[in-house]
C-alpha cells in the first residue's frame, strides 16, 4: 500500500491507547499478540510511514495520555525512527529527516546531521520515548511542548521566536532556544540563512533554561 498520505483520522491504535503513550509500534501496522504467544503480529491498521493526520483541539486531547502531557491541535505525522541512532527521541525534543535513508522511507532520527545540522528537522516528538526501528507519529506543526536547550541564548519569553538550537550531539542535541534580548552578532548572509532555516515558531509560554514550553510551530514551515 502506498505512504504519504493524509488523513482525516488517527487510525485504531493497536500498541497503546494514547498518542503520546508507549514508545511506538515494533510493527508497521500496529502489534498485535498472536499465536504462537510471544510472535509478534501486525495489527493490520492502514497507516503507513508518511501517513499524515490533522488533529483539532478536542481530537489531540481526548488521544492524550495527561500522566505523560496534554497532546494540542496540529498535524502529525507517522515516522519510522532510525535503527542506529546515537541520541535518543525523548518528548519535546526535534528529530529530522534521515539523509541517508530513502525519501520513501519517511524515516527520521534524533541526531543532528554533521553536515547541515538542523535544517532537515521533522518534527518534534511527543511520546516519552520512542524505540529505535519502531514506527510512530510525531507533531509537525501546530501547538506542541517544546524542549529548551539548557542554558539559553536569550531571554525567554511569551511570544518570542523558537528556534533549533543547533548544538549537535550532547544533552542539548534536538532542543530549542531564543535569541531575543541576547547580545547583537556581527549580521552575515551566512548568520541570517541560519536564523531562517532554524526558526520552529512562537513561544506561547515562557521558555525557561531546559524546561518543556508550548510553542506554536506554522504549518508553512512544514517540510514534506
């Protein structure tokens, strides 16, 4: 069956009850316990790697497991995550297209490129976790709970630009910051490119040093 398409409903989901629960599905489809016990099934949902679905406010809360955090509208789509990763996906932290692996692949990973750093990112991930080689759905645009890097840049706060922070590999790897406030650089072509390419969206709380915060993320800049 052919991925990449959008959809007017999440799926049954097999794996868990919630969107944000778990840490994805070990089989595209869904997972299933079928017998023999212990063999491992598809549970047969059509969703497929690049599948997208357009959530609304009632939707996104009512697929929310509120132990882990409150899902909010936006578009999501199904990933399936790098199996030889270095970092690991966690809530709220950005992960990107995966240039080595085929565009039909719809495959994605929590480490930053050493080449072009975050300008390929996906989206940001709204589960605890998700497992390495499994598949699952991660929020593209719309409102979602954003991870800040640990020290930030600028000056937090409401209504200020998000952007990637671009700190590679380490405890910031995947987070956000804000330049606002922060000391003027020397302006380049090179510098205003990146701030361009980096930009995630609009703080709708105030984001803190290596705190979760709501930010706003356009659906123009969704990368397909």
């Amino acid at each position: 069956m052919p991925s990449g398409h959008f959809a007017k409903a999440i799926h049954q989901l097999y794996s868990v009850r919630d969107l944000n629960a778990g840490t994805g599905d070990a089989n595209l489809g869904g997972l299933i316990q079928a017998l023999p016990s212990g063999f491992n099934a598809s549970g047969g949902s059509p969703v497929r790697p690049g599948d997208r679905a357009i959530l609304s406010v009632a939707d996104a809360l009512a697929l929310s497991d509120t132990t882990i955090g409150t899902l909010y509208d936006g578009l999501f789509v199904y990933y399936l995550h790098d199996s030889g990763a270095t970092a690991t996906a966690t809530r709220g932290r950005l992960v990107f297209h995966d240039l080595a692996a085929a565009d039909d692949a719809y495959q994605v990973t929590p480490d930053e490129d050493a080449n072009i750093t975050v300008r390929d990112w996906a989206g940001v991930t709204i589960t605890a976790t998700v497992t390495d080689a499994y598949y699952w759905w991660t929020q593209a645009a719309g409102k979602v709970v954003a991870r800040f890097r640990g020290t930030l840049t600028g000056t937090g706060a409401v209504g200020v630009g998000a952007y990637a922070a671009a700190q590679g590999a380490g405890a910031d790897v995947g987070t956000l910051d804000v330049y606002a406030s922060a000391a003027n650089p020397t302006f380049t072509y090179a510098l205003g490119d990146q701030i361009v390419q980096n930009y995630i969206g609009v703080a709708e709380a105030t984001p803190t040093n290596g705190g979760i915060t709501a930010v706003r993320i356009p659906m123009r800049l969704k990368k397909f």
